[in-house]
C-alpha cells in the first residue's frame, strides 16, 4: 500500500512548517529579530481584520517569502503559524490540508465560527467521521498549544479508533499536531467524566452523535458553558428522544442537513482531487460517498423517509406527516 506521506505538503503546511520550526529551534533569536519587523506585523494584523474570503485571496497572491514571514510572526506572536484561519475552517480544510470540499460541507465546517451550538445532521455514508476530524485539527491547529482544548466524543470504542486513525493520518500527512491532551479523544461512559474540563475556549466535536447515550449526552451536558462551542455530527437514530434529538430542537441550536441528494455522488458537484485516503491515483473524494446505487437497494430496504438517506430526525418526519 502506498503511504499518505507520499501525497506532497500544500504550500501553506510546507511554510507553517519551517516556521514552526524556526521559532522553537531558535526562540530568542527569532522573537528579537521579528520583533522590529514592524511591516510584517502590521500586514498579519491587517490581514487578520480581513473577511476570511479576502484574506485567502490576498495570500494565494502571496510569494513564498511574503507567506513565511507572516506564519514566523503568527508563530511568535500567537504561537501558531495558522492564526490567519483561526475563523474559516473550510479555509484552513482546503488551504492547510488540501482538501476537496463540496458547498454544503464548507458550510457545515464553518457553522461553528458563527454558532455556538451546531447540529449537523449528515446521511449515511457523507464522511462524517472526517468532518469530525477536520474540526478538531483546525480547531487546534489555529491555536497556541496551550490555548483551549479541543475534546471529541465518541460513543463507541471502535469508532473512537476509526477516528483517532483518521486524525493521525491527517496530521502526519500535513504536519499540522494533533495530540494529547490538547485533542482528547473520549468516549465517556460516566456522566461526571468529563466534569474536569474548565478550559475557557473549549470546542466539543460530538462524533456518531445519533448513537450517543443518554449517560454520554449528560456528560457533553456537563461541560456546555458560554465559552465552550459544540459541534455534533452524526446521522439521526430511527428511535425518538435521542439526545441529538433533543439537541437539534433547542433554540438555541443551530441545525444542519446533509442528505443523500445533497452528496456530489449524486448532484455530479465538482469537488476536486481526494487527499483522504491510501490511494495514490487522482480521484473525486466524491467515490467514497454514498452513491445513486446505494441509495436504491437502501430506499428498498428502509424506505424513501430512512434518517440514513434523508438525515432527517423523527420530529421532523411527523410534523411534516400531519
Ligand atoms: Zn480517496
């Protein structure tokens, strides 16, 4: 098998890295030396005033020089190279990691920039655990490692390694860190379990979340204050009254969908070439979805209305029923 590590580095990764690595090898240096280039400085705070679109548009405008300069005095400055993508994550997914997105997907990564509370309800077979994994690499890699935490819930052990395999692969591909306990990885069995977690600048991923338990749904519970953002990703349960459920339906939720005729398996939406996977030869991540054939034999299996193909939760299929 091919190794991920065979896929090259964007530009932006490659730069991040050598400035990364430039502060830490040689701090006082560097901080003394960045410190009057006050330039750099005031075109990074420019830059970081900028509405997410402009600022990515003026970068890729950027030569290589101009670029790393800028990540040395993010790095020095906010102890990440990434503080330009701190509020675009489908900026950071696709300039930082590469990434083919599709529209409904950039929208779905970037809800928790402006909501603090998110319910993404996705389809079978829409990538959900990468999401999920893309969230939290953005969420720390646009922070110095000692600022916030980024804890994703899992209600099961099996998927909680699918996904520790996911982000570790990510992370090793683009070298961008992914590690404990700056990411905690969870799948909390006791409700008092996460009551430990006071970080102010907190993002909780909820990963599978239509499966999550009530005892883990009261954990998640626990943590939620005002400085803490929530992301839950996941397919809604046939079953009423989950606790997704329950999340979706609240106020002061911000709810998503993302059913299977939204998927570019079956729009035919152009996202570009996969970077997700083992597989060295050009394709559209788009084969890795759900597909029109899937989609027939489980319409025959579940019917039209099944959460795995319509993402919609039982609250909704009765009120739209009446
Ligand atoms: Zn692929």
């Amino acid at each position: 098998m091919t190794s991920i590590s065979a896929t090259p580095l964007t530009r932006y990764a490659r730069l991040a890295d050598r400035a990364r690595s430039a502060v830490e090898d040689n701090v006082a240096a560097v901080v003394s030396e960045h410190a009057g280039r006050e330039a750099v400085a005031v075109q990074l705070e420019q830059l970081r005033g900028y509405p997410a679109a402009l600022r990515r548009t003026t970068l890729s405008a950027l030569g290589d020089y101009d670029v790393f300069e800028l990540m040395l005095m993010s790095q020095v400055r906010y102890g990440t190279p990434y503080a330009l993508w701190r509020d675009t994550p489908s900026g950071f997914a696709e300039d930082v990691l590469g990434e083919a997105l599709f529209a409904q997907q950039r929208a779905l990564l970037d809800a928790t920039v402006t909501s603090p509370r998110v319910a993404a309800a996705m389809c079978f077979g829409s990538g959900k655990s990468h999401q999920v994994a893309l969230l939290a690499l953005w969420h720390r890699a646009v922070r110095a490692k000692d600022e916030g935490m980024t804890v994703v819930v899992v209600p099961h052990k099996t998927s909680c390694e699918d996904l520790h395999q996911i982000l570790t692969m990510l992370s090793q591909a683009n070298k961008v860190p992914y590690d404990h306990p700056a990411v905690y990885l969870t799948v909390p069995n006791d409700w008092r379990v996460l009551a430990g977690i006071h970080s102010p600048d907190t993002m909780i991923v909820v990963s599978d979340a239509g499966n999550l338990r009530p005892v883990q749904g009261k954990a998640v519970e626990q943590i939620l204050s005002s400085s803490v953002r929530l992301v839950a990703v996941g397919t809604p349960n046939e079953e009423p009254g989950t606790w997704f459920e329950d999340l979706a339906q609240r106020s002061s939720t911000y709810a998503m969908r993302m059913s299977l005729l939204d998927l570019p398996s079956i729009t035919g939406e152009a996202c570009g070439q996969c970077r997700g996977c083992h597989d060295p030869r050009p394709h559209s991540p788009a084969l890795h979805m759900a597909d029109a054939q899937w989609a027939q034999r489980s319409i025959a299996l579940y019917g039209y209305d099944h959460p795995k193909i319509t993402a919609r939760f039982p609250f909704e299929t009765a009120r739209s029923e009446r």
